[in-house]
C-alpha cells in the first residue's frame, strides 16, 4: 500500500506518531490544571471579578514527553527511513513493524540513531537471510528481538548470522515459523542473559547443542521441528528452565536428564511417539503442566502420580484401557483430558478429585459412572458423549454433572430398575411394506404352525376398532399366487414415482442413473383402469397398500433418470393396490411392542412414512441407541435404483445418527424367484458396500488433505489465494481434522446380509424377530439396553402413560402431582423429566419460555396432530375440515379456498387450523399451545405476529414452509448479481454458501425457513427461496439442489451494500448464519462446507465465482491486509471487508 499513498497522507504517517507524546503530554498537564483549579474553587467559592479573569495569563506549555513506543505494523514498508529514526530515535525503547514488506533488516544508518531501542518485532515480514545486515544488530542493546513468520533459512546456508552474538543482554528471541535447518552455536553461546528462545516450526534436524549453554533460559520452545527424534541427556543442564515445549518433533523416548530439571513448571510432550515416561520422572515436582495427548501410551503413566502440585493434565488420543486407583494423589487437579482412549471404567477414587474443572472423557468405552460421581461440582466443561453408557444412562450423563447428581441421589432414595426398552425404527420407501411386516412383527399368536403352508398374521380391518388376533388372510394355498414381475410376460420392472421435489444426485450420492421417457412415464403412471388393469390379488395388493409410490428419482437438468430401461415394448402394470385391504399406514405411528415377555424385553417401534411430505418431523424420530429396519421391496427393486431405495436413506440416517446400527430387510419375497431374491439381495449388499467405501475414501481424501495444510507454514497458507484452506488458521484446521477423524471413526453400523422375508411366510417372519431380538440383546451393539434408572423414574414414566391419562399434555402441576405419586419431589422432578424427553419417552422444553409449562406425554396423538399438516391430499383435507363442523355451501365452498391456498402456498389462518385440530384441542389456549410447539418443531410461523403487543382481533395466519411451491425468479436474479430490472448492481454483494457433497437433510430447508423469521420482516418465500428484508437491507436465503451428477446441493445467504456500508449487509447475514449453524448441529453424521463467494465474481456474473474458506469467517481480520487477490479475476482484488467480517462469529461454521 505504500507505493499507492499520497504525499500528505506519507507526511500524517511519520508526523502523527512523533506529536502524539507531546499531544498526550499537553493534554495530561492541562487535565491536572483544570482539576487543580476545580478542587480549590469548590462549590461555596465566590466568583472572581470579570477584569481578574481577563487579565489571567495561560499557563506555559508543557514540554513534549519522549516518544518510547512506535507502532508501524501493517503499513506495507518496505525498509525503516532514516529520518524517522533521526526524529524519533533518542527515546525511543519499542519499535513493533510486523506484517509488512521487509526483505532485509533496517539499515545499520537507520539503527544507530536507536540506541536506547530494548524491543524490536519484524515478524511476519519477508525477511530470508540476514547475514549481510547481521552488522546493524550489533548498534542495539535489545532485549526482545522478533524474527518469526518470516523465511529465514530459505536463502543461503540456512542460519542466522554471528554477529546475532553482540546482542549480549537479549533476553527474548523468537525465530519460530521460518526455515531454519540449523543455529549459529557461536552466537547463541554468547547470549548468556536469554531467558526465552522460540524456534518452533523450523526444520531444525537434530537438537541444537549450543542451546544447553544457555544456563539463563526458563522457556524453550521447539514444538513442530519433526525431525528432532530425541533429546541430548545434557538437557539437565539447563537448570531453570519452567517451561519447555516439545509437540510434535518425532519423540519416541526422554531422557533421564530431562527427569532433573527440578525447576520445569509445564511440558508440552503432546503429538509423538512416547510410549512410556522415564523412571524418574516423579522427581519434577514443581511440574503444574503436562500434555502426553497424541502418543502411543498403552498404560497410565504411573510416575505422575507422585507429582502433588501437578493442576493440567492431558493424556487425550493414546491407548489406554486403565486409569489407577491413586488417580485421587493428584488433589490440586484442576484439568483432565482423556478422551479417545479405550477406557472401560473410571476408578471410585476420581470422585475425591474435588478440585477438578474440566474433564473431558469422549470416545472410550465407559459403561458406569463411580458412585459419588456428582460431587465433581466444579466441573464446568464437560464431554462424555461416544460411550456406552449404561448407568447413570446416556440421556442423564448428556444433561451435566448437576443431572448426574440427581440421579446418583434418586438411586439412593429409591431402589434401581432394569426394564429394557429399545426403541425400533422401520424406514424404506413407500411401497416397502413396513406396515404389513410391523403388524406381523408385533403379532403374539401365530396360526398354521404344522401345516405345509404358512399363514399371515391378522390385522385390524378397522383402524378405530381393537386389533384381532389370527389370520386376516387367506392360506395361500387358497389365493392365487401372483407372477413374479420378472416372470410375466413383457413386464418390466419400475419404481414408481410421485410428484415431488427430487433426491438431489452428486458423484458422491448415487450409482449409475439411465433414462425414461416421457411417453414412458405417462404410460406407466396412468391411473386409468386400462392402464393399470383389473385384477386384483389378495395378499401382494394388501402389501403394497402401506407405501402408494416411491420418492422421487434423482433429476438431471430437468429429466428424470431411472436406470437403463430396454427399448420401448408393451407395458404390463403391476398388480395394483387394493382399496379398503389392511396394512395401509397413516403417516408416522408410534406404538409398545412386548417381544419378549420373559425377559420383559419391550420395543418402542416407529414407522416412518415414506412420503416426502413428512421429511420435516421425522428427523425428530432418528435418535441415537435405537435400531434401525431398512425395509426394500424386493418385487420392484431394480440394481439402476438403488440409491433411491437404500443409499438415501443410509446416507440421511448416517448424517442425523453416526454409528447407527441398520438392519436391511426384504420384503416381498414371494413375488420373486428364488434366484431372483438372492441376486437382488446380493446386489443390495454390493452397492451397499461400494458406497460405504466411496464415502470413506472421499473423506479420507479430505482428511489428508487438512493434514497437508497443517504440515504449510501458516504464512505460506496465507501467501497466495490458490493454495487450499487459504488463510484458516492452525486451530480452525485442527478443529477441520477432529471433525473428519470423528465421521471417518462412527460409520453407520450395517447388519449383513439383507434378511428376505415374505408375510406369507411364518417361519420367516419368525426368524426376522429372532434376529431382531438377538441384535437388541447384544451388550457391544446396545448397552443402553441393560440401563439402570431409579425405581422412582420408572413408576412416574409409568403413571404419565396410564390409560386415565390420555389427554394430549399435561400442565407442570399436573405432572408435580405424579411426580408426588412416585416418591418424587419438586426439585427432583426437573431431572427425571428431562431423562424422560432425552430417550424420546415425552416432550418436555425445559429452556421455552411457554412450553416448559406443559408436558406432551401423549405421543401417539401428538403424532397424529403432525400427520394433519404432513397430509397433501386436498380431499382427505376438506373431507376432515367438514366432518367436524355442519357447514353450509358458502362455508363449505370457502373451507375449499383455504385448501387450496394451503395446498399452493402453506397458508392457513388460525381458525382453519382449530378446525384441523377439534379432536384435539378445546380452547384458545389449546390452540395457541399447539402453534408454539408446530413453531418449536419447526413447521410453521406466524406472518402477521406483532412484535410486540398482541394481534387486535385480527385473524392470526401461519406459514408452513413445506407446502410452498411458487417460484421466484426475481430473488433468483438478485443472487445471481442483477437487480429486479436485470442491470448490474453498484453496491457490493455479500454471498455465504454452504455446500452439501453428500446429503442435504430433507426438510431442512423448511425448517430454517422457520427459525429465521424472527430475524427478518417483509418476506416473500418461494419453493427454494425467501427475499425478505433485515431492517432496511434485503437479504435472499437460497436452496438449489444438485443439477448434475458432479455438483452438490448448496444453500446460501446473501445480501448488499455499498462498500463503506458494507458492515451493514454483515449484520444483516450474521444472524442468519448463526441459526443455520446452530440447526446444523443437530446432525452431527452430516458433511458439509461453508465458501465466502468473491464479490468481483459475482459482478462479473461468473456461473463458478471464487471462494474463500468459510472458516475465515470465525477468524479476525489479518492486520495490514487491506486487499485479497481473486484468482480467477487476475490481479483483481478484493476488498477484505467482502471476506472477512467485522466481528468473527463464535465458532467455524464448519464445525460441529
């Protein structure tokens, strides 16, 4: 920049910072004068005469104070002048010039007139070599010299000068992150006062010798040289050393020397080989500090058990199994990290480490927690998720130490209970037949055991009536046995297809898609008789009435992609549904399920609907510890859709529950060949697999790449915009590494092979439960199985779901009351609630302001009010609008208005939704409750809520973002850098994108749609976008869903606003960040990256502008960086106020 400054501005620079001493010193001493004047002339003090005042001579001006400190970093020099130096140079003791331009050292003219100069940082410069400017260190009588961040050693021989030896009283050096392959030992010897030294991140290839003269030095840091390998024993010799950093450099043993540096306060032995500690090492007993995390120790290092006085200790990603009962010697243990180990079970004697603030235990293998355990009050940070807890149970340890405590309490007012409850989840596409095979599951008799033929379990044939016992169906002996669709004539196989927003499609996502025409299609789906014939067969209509049509295909710029189909031939339909037969589901159920009554062994089983209109509320249903049953209709399955039937939903529970445990089951197998089911089953299991490992590697892929961008130089990182993960600092590319370390270790846990079972079939239908039975009994698979609650805990689940207790909440008291029931007081009923709504038995919003006055404990009617709003059919929506109300034909013809406006734009007023509801609801106050949790659950919002007083009569009407389909090409063109007339805009745009390689979660975009209206007034929503307004700047939310098979989905923010008021467009976006950020979260499987789009790019109207890493955006601005280069603009830059915003947001967007 200084190349491009005027003359005057030049003038202000070297001007300002020599008057500001005698500007501070004027302005002190006239400051005293006047307070001087104040105290003696107090409030009684009589005026003095005008002519006195006038006649008052001013005081003398006080001389200029010396100018001790001089701050020049970030101007872009490119050497020191001279004549500052003159001007300023008596005094002056601190002269910082960081980040800017200097290729060499200030000259040697420039420093002699510094003679007093005690401080001097260069760092972050360009500085390479300093051997022909060593000579100008030799004028200074530094103190603290600074050199890091700079490419010393990439020139020459790679050291430093001798003449770096003059500076005889220098007590702080720093030469980390340069290049450095050796030390001038000669220079170093003479610099016997050095206190501190840095040399961390160079490429020194063996521990410099020389640094064991330096008898005067406390603090030594050679973190991250990797070819240091060892330790000299004469490091003994440095007998004052307090602190000594050692991370990463290749360790694989320490000496018995480093065991007699009694001074040694903190050591950073972190990222090494160590397998084990010296014999001695328990004589450092001032040691307060110490980091073994990264090394390969297999057991407790027991020699730091006899360091009393040690406060911080880390021993995270090692190999132990064990912790020692005399873990309790360390009493003033204040920290404690040990997560990802394979710890089994913490010893009793933790509870006696009172003094302990943070204790991380993440990642290892704990089933129980000691008794006493909440006694560790002063816990404050604490992480103990990814272990296979059992008591206190993995709900409770989730909650905090303060839960923990509660429920040890509880234990001990009452006795503990084992009642094992698994929760069991059936998933697949429509026409799966997961209603059909959950009846049979659940079914406690079975008929025609014995006979040759097996039989069906029955059904209810009513849903409102009781379920009858038996077989509903006839023996297949006397029902026709339908053709296997690969068996009638002419007939090919299809996966049906409703009309809905597609699966997107990225090379990461899905096999090989073909083609289908639209003749074809229209053909196939044509709900004429004659197209889809007449014949009707008994048991394959009645499993294919639970699931009428598949998900949508994957869409590639606008045509839909099947698979290879053959040439075009006469098209035989399958058998169709039959109307009226059982086994058709409602939406999402929730039902008990006792399947074993010995061993008390119930299932909670949930269906979830495969209709894309329920994407919204079933992730609230995913929850880890539960088994998963991915149904697939064998009959229809085709190898070309595979990702549709199977990969998706993988790919959608892998993101929301990591390391979930999947149970493939075929249905329909008796429709298929016997070499037909397991050909298909074996394609499952393949395509399974090739997914598997695409995924793994890619991510492997990424991870390798974080693990190269650690191994750069953070300056080099900055260097150029072409390098990956420009400008991320270490931090933020460790926090990148943990993440894709944690997805790469919770892979979805899949249980092979894909188990055929045809309904027809009782012995199958008994294995599969067997098989189900023996997975949730497994102790490796589900420990929360065998969970131990309180004897009170489990009598207050039991008294919230007793039959007299069916209304669809109750109030606080009303559950206090039970509570009183069970043996439970007030105070001890907050934590058993929230158990409760942790392992998904209740709904209980401890942190809302309205709804932690109620608790939903009826969740089968709550389901079923969720399923009103999931509901696209416009007949079934009158149809229930009108039976609960007499209506005339004007009524009746406006209730259809409001279906359709409900249907097209997800708007319903208040009223209408009461109607929806009447079963359910009594009151207003119902009402209004309802709509808080519907908004709570993200499903809709109200659009003309006041901010602030109530509504005045007017009718209340709510958005369901799900439901809107309108289009908006006007929002569209504003993001793509135009204005509603289509020119170009003047002011700057402001873009965050986040991008989604695997999956986007269905319904996430309607969710957000919903928790950003708090944020924003007049909005406008469109099926993947919303234009709305943050006070006066328009912000444009976008969803655009993958249009080829190399692209992933991607959602983004943005706005604009001139450059000087560029501040305004980042207030207006944050907000919107940070609530997609904290909605992200919750799918905690989910990849995931977040770009900073360039602004001249998107000026240009560039269809693939530049990005910068999204976790610039938790980081503060770069100082002295006033410019970014875009690359794909040349020599363009970009502002840095485009990139980075004014205050970094608390966490990378990228994290989890």
């Amino acid at each position: 920049m200084a190349e491009t400054e005027r003359p005057e501005e030049a003038a202000r620079l070297w001007r300002d910072p020599a008057l500001c001493s005698s500007k501070l010193g004027s302005n002190l001493g006239q400051l005293e004068l006047e307070l001087g004047s104040q105290e003696e002339s107090g409030p009684e003090a009589e005026p003095e005469p005008k002519s006195s005042v006038v006649q008052q001579q001013p005081p003398p001006p006080l001389p200029p104070s010396p100018l001790e400190t001089l701050n020049l970093s970030g101007r872009g020099l490119e050497e020191l002048p001279e004549g500052l130096c003159a001007a300023v140079g008596s005094s002056l003791r601190v002269l910082s010039m960081r980040r800017n331009r200097l290729t060499r050292l200030p000259s040697a003219a420039a420093l002699r007139h510094l003679g007093r100069l005690a401080e001097l940082d260069l760092s972050h410069n360009r500085l390479r070599c300093l051997r022909d400017d060593g000579q100008a260190l030799a004028l200074l009588r530094l103190r603290k010299l600074n050199l890091s961040h700079n490419q010393l050693g990439a020139g020459g021989d790679g050291s430093l000068p001798t003449t770096l030896g003059e500076l005889r009283q220098l007590e702080e050096l720093d030469l980390s992150f340069n290049r450095l392959s050796r030390l001038p030992e000669e220079a170093l010897a003479r610099l016997q006062q050095l206190r501190t030294l840095d040399v961390d991140h160079n490429q020194l290839p063996a521990f410099p010798q020389v640094l064991l003269e330096l008898g005067a030095l406390e603090e030594l840091d050679c973190s991250g040289n990797r070819h240091l390998r060892s330790l000299p024993e004469g490091v003994a010799s440095l007998r004052r050393l307090k602190i000594l950093w050692l991370s990463g450099t290749g360790l694989a043993a320490l000496p018995e020397g480093l065991c007699q540096l009694g001074a040694l306060e903190s050591l950073m032995l972190d990222g090494n080989r160590l397998t084990a500690l010296p014999a001695g090492f328990g004589s450092l007993q001032r040691l307060k500090m110490l980091n073994l995390s990264s090394n390969l120790l297999a057991d407790f290092p027991a020699a730091v058990l006899v360091v009393p006085g040690l406060e911080e200790l880390y021993l995270s990603r090692n190999h132990l199994t064990l912790l020692p009962a005399g873990l309790c010697q360390l009493h003033q243990l204040r920290t404690l990290w040990l997560d990802n180990n394979r710890i089994r079970y913490l010893p009793d004697s933790i509870v006696q480490l009172h003094q302990l603030e943070e204790l991380v235990l993440q990642g290892n293998q704990i089933a129980i927690l000691p008794e006493g355990f909440g006694q560790l009050s002063r816990i404050s940070l604490w992480k103990i998720k990814d272990n296979p807890l059992i008591q206190p149970p993995y709900e409770v340890c989730m909650k905090g130490i303060p839960y923990i405590a509660a429920y040890q309490q509880e234990l001990a007012h009452s006795q503990p209970a084992l009642k094992p409850r698994l929760k069991l989840v059936l998933m697949g596409l429509k026409n799966a037949g997961k209603t059909l095979l959950r009846k049979c599951l659940m079914e406690e008799e079975e008929e025609g055991q014995g006979q040759g033929e097996s039989t069906l379990i029955a059904a209810s044939k009513d849903s409102g009536k009781g379920r009858a016992k038996g077989c509903f169906m006839q023996s297949l002996r006397e029902l026709p046995h339908p053709l296997s669709p690969k068996a009638q004539t002419n007939h090919h196989p299809i996966v049906e297809q409703p009309e809905a927003s597609p699966l997107p499609v990225s090379s990461l996502k899905c096999s090989h898609l073909g083609y289908i025409s639209a003749e074809q299609w229209d053909t196939l789906f044509d709900p004429s008789p004659k197209a889809v014939g007449q014949t009707q067969v008994g048991c394959f209509a009645a499993e294919r009435q639970d699931d009428a049509s598949l998900p949508p295909s994957p869409k590639i710029n606008g045509e839909t992609h099947l698979g290879y189909y053959p040439p075009p031939q006469p098209i035989i339909s399958p058998v169709p549904h039959a109307a009226g037969l059982p086994g058709s589901s409602k939406g999402i159920e929730v039902m008990d399920w006792t399947a074993d009554v010995e061993r008390g062994l119930t299932f909670i089983v949930y269906e979830l609907a495969g209709d894309p209109s329920y994407d919204v509320i079933q992730p609230f249903f995913l929850s880890p510890g539960a088994l998963y049953v991915l149904v697939v209709n064998l009959s229809t399955y085709v190898p070309q859709c595979f990702y549709s039937s199977v990969g998706h939903f993988l790919h959608w529970l892998g993101a929301k529950v990591p390391h979930a445990v999947v149970c493939m089951v075929g249905t329909h197998a008796d429709q298929c060949a016997e070499w037909e089911v397991e050909e298909k089953c074996l394609d499952i299991h393949h395509q399974i697999s090739r997914q598997e490992k695409c995924d793994y590697e890619g991510l492997q892929s990424l991870a390798q790449q974080v693990d190269e961008a650690l191994g750069q130089d953070f300056d080099l990182r900055c260097s150029s915009p072409h390098v990956s993960f420009y400008g991320v600092s270490d931090k933020n590319l460790r926090r990148k590494k943990a993440q894709f370390q944690y997805l790469l270790n919770h892979r979805p846990q899949i249980l092979s092979p894909v188990l055929p079972v045809s309904c027809w079939d009782c012995c199958q239908v008994r294995r599969l439960r067997e098989k189900l039975l023996s997975v949730a009994e497994h102790r490796d698979i589900f420990p929360n199985l065998h969970r131990v609650l309180p004897k009170s805990w489990q009598v207050l689940e039991e008294l919230h779901f007793q039959p007299q207790a069916q209304q669809l909440w109750l109030s606080w008291w009303d559950s206090a009351r039970l509570g009183l029931q069970a043996g439970l007081t007030e105070d001890r009923l907050q934590s058993a609630l929230s158990y409760l709504h942790e392992s998904g038995k209740l709904l209980y919003f401890e942190e809302h302001l309205t709804l932690r006055e109620y608790v939903f404990h009826n969740l089968p009617r709550l389901i079923d009010i969720l399923n009103v709003f999931c509901q696209r059919d416009a007949t079934v929506l009158l149809q229930k609008l009108l039976s609960n109300t007499h209506v005339d034909k004007l009524k009746a013809t406006q209730l259809h208005h409001y279906v359709e406006g409900f249907l097209l734009h997800g708007l319903l007023p208040a009223h209408v939704i009461r109607l929806f509801l009447k079963p359910h609801i009594q009151s207003r106050e119902d009402l209004q409750l309802i709509l808080e949790l519907l908004e709570k659950m993200g499903l809709c919002y109200c659009v003309n809520k006041p901010r602030s007083k109530p509504l005045n009569g007017a009718a209340a009407w709510y958005k369901f973002p799900c439901y809107v389909k309108n289009e908006m090409p006007h929002a569209e063109a504003w993001i793509n850098g135009s204005n509603l007339g289509g020119q170009s805009f003047v002011a700057e745009q402001l873009q965050i994108e986040y991008s989604f390689p695997f999956i986007f979660p269905p319904g996430l975009f309607a969710r957000y749609s919903v928790q950003i209206n708090s944020h924003v007034v007049q909005r406008s929503d469109g099926k993947y976008q919303i234009y709305a307004y943050r006070g006066k700047v328009p912000v444009v939310v976008s969803y655009r869903p993958a249009k080829g098979t190399q692209q992933p989905d991607t959602l983004s923010i943005a706005s604009h606003a001139s450059l000087p008021n560029i501040w305004t467009a980042w207030q207006a976006i944050t907000p919107l960040v940070e609530e997609l950020n904290v909605l992200l979260q919750e799918w905690p499987g989910l990849y995931y990256t977040v770009h900073v789009l360039c602004s001249k790019c998107l000026k240009r109207g560039l269809p693939h502008p530049h990005t910068f890493p999204g976790e610039l955006l938790s980081q503060p601005r770069p100082e002295g960086v006033t410019e970014i280069i875009c690359p794909k603009n040349g020599n363009e830059r970009v502002n840095v106020a485009l990139v980075y915003p004014p205050t970094p947001t608390v966490i990378s967007p990228c994290s989890k």
